[in-house]
C-alpha cells in the first residue's frame, strides 16, 4: 500500500456528506472472535446443518448445547479491538452516518457505535418461537438448554439469522437505503462472498459512491470495484486512516 492511497482514502472520508462501513469477520478476528468460513472456521468443527432453522425446531435439545459453546461461551469473552472503536470515534465526530455488519457479535455497539445494522442479527437478543416476544440475552439463564420463555416457557431462538432463514426486510432496507446515501463506503475484514450482503458495496458504487477497502488479503472487491485498497489488518488499519481523517 502507498501512503498515497492511505492519504486520497481519508481525503474521501473527509469530504463525505454520508459515509458508511460495512463489516465481516475479518474486523473482529482480533477480538478472539472466530470466522465461520475457511480453515479453522466454526464451520470446519461443527456441522452447518445443525444450525438450519428447521432442524433446530425439531432438536433443540441437540442444538442449544452447541448454541451456547459458540455463539454465548466463545463470544461472550470477545472485546471490541482498535478497529471497532475507529469506528465508533469516525461516528462520533460526525463522519460515519452508519455502519452495516454481518457480524453478529455486537462488538461495534460495545465500543460505542450507535448506529449500526445488523444484517444477520445478533447474539445480544433472543425471540420466542412461540409468543415472538424478544428479549436481552443477558437476561436468559443458559443453566437449563433448551432456556424457556420467561414468559410463555416457548422455545428461545437467538436473533440472528439461522441456515434457510431470510434477512429481515427492515435490516435489509435500512442497510440499502443507507448505501443508496452513502458517498463512501468503508469496506472492512469482508470479502461479499454471502450473499445478499455481498451486493451492499455494489449499491454503493451504482450510486456513484466510492469504495475504501481494508483488508488482510486481496478479494472480489479488490478486483473488481474499490478504489482504495488498503491492505493490513483491520485492527491497524482502521485506526490509521481514521486518524488521517480527523487530524
Ligand atoms: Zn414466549
């Protein structure tokens, strides 16, 4: 990378009207948080299938140990990194309208964003299948799998969005809406290949936005659409070119 890139990047973010980010994986690895996908991945130890909607109906009793192992256990140590609170520092002064993450880790409202869609859902809450009330994680008890509904003893479901699951149709339209606005896009630790979340950066730049890109390792986007790519990891990264911009 040039800082040339580096520099013309942050000119970008500085001069927006509306700028946005969105987010994969690749910005919470250095949380602790694991990927799914590739080598290593959650998807290499345990089977996907498990965690297709229908099949948790049918067996809670098998899936809800292994809920709790991945999604409470593991994440529930995973703290925000230098990248997630860039962010939340871009927000605060005013040059990041709003953030699109597939993660569902919560880690970008623990560092303080406050605007933040999650196009996967996310950990932080439960819905009974039953009564479709919502409630706060940390206020389910994880001693007894399947954790009743407080209210209706129903079956809890985690609200993010399982295997044969749609994306929710206000995430998906708060997330489009706010990449038809957006004049640049901060493209981190993901490469689009899931897909319809992919397609964010895409409206973007049909929009005649202009693409920042800061990953580890080239991708789609690199090929085909960013303008800037700044390679590194996001932990690093992020906080350099958020400094370059608010300096
Ligand atoms: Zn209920």
């Amino acid at each position: 990378m040039s800082n040339h890139a580096l520099e013309n990047a942050a000119h970008a973010l500085r001069e927006a009207r509306c700028a946005m980010a969105f987010t994969g994986a690749g910005i919470s690895v250095e949380s602790g948080v694991p990927p799914f996908r590739g080598p290593g991945g959650v998807w290499s130890k345990y089977d996907s299938g498990k965690f297709e909607k229908s099949y948790f109906r049918r067996h809670p009793d098998e899936v809800w140990p292994l809920l709790k192992e991945i999604f409470f256990d593991n994440f529930g140590r995973a703290r925000p990194n230098p990248a997630h609170i860039a962010l939340a520092e871009l927000e605060g002064a005013g040059k990041l309208a709003g953030i699109v993450t597939q993660n569902i880790d919560g880690l970008h409202q623990a560092a303080g964003s406050g605007v933040v869609h999650e196009y996967h859902g996310s950990t932080r809450r439960m819905q009974c299948m039953t009564c479709r009330r919502f409630f706060d994680s940390a206020d389910i008890p994880l001693e007894t799998l399947p954790p009743p509904c407080p209210d209706c003893g129903g079956l809890l479901k985690p609200d993010f969005v399982f295997f044969g699951e749609g994306i929710p149709s206000n995430v998906h339209h708060a997330a489009t809406e706010l990449a038809k606005q957006a004049e640049v896009c901060l493209i981190i630790g993901t490469g689009g290949t899931v897909q319809p979340a992919g397609r964010i950066p895409y409206v973007v730049k049909s929009h005649g936005g202009i693409l920042i890109e800061i990953n580890l390792y080239d991708t789609e986007y690199s090929y085909r659409t960013s303008d800037y790519f700044l390679q590194g990891k996001a932990g690093w990264m992020t906080p350099m070119l958020v400094q370059a911009v608010l300096e």
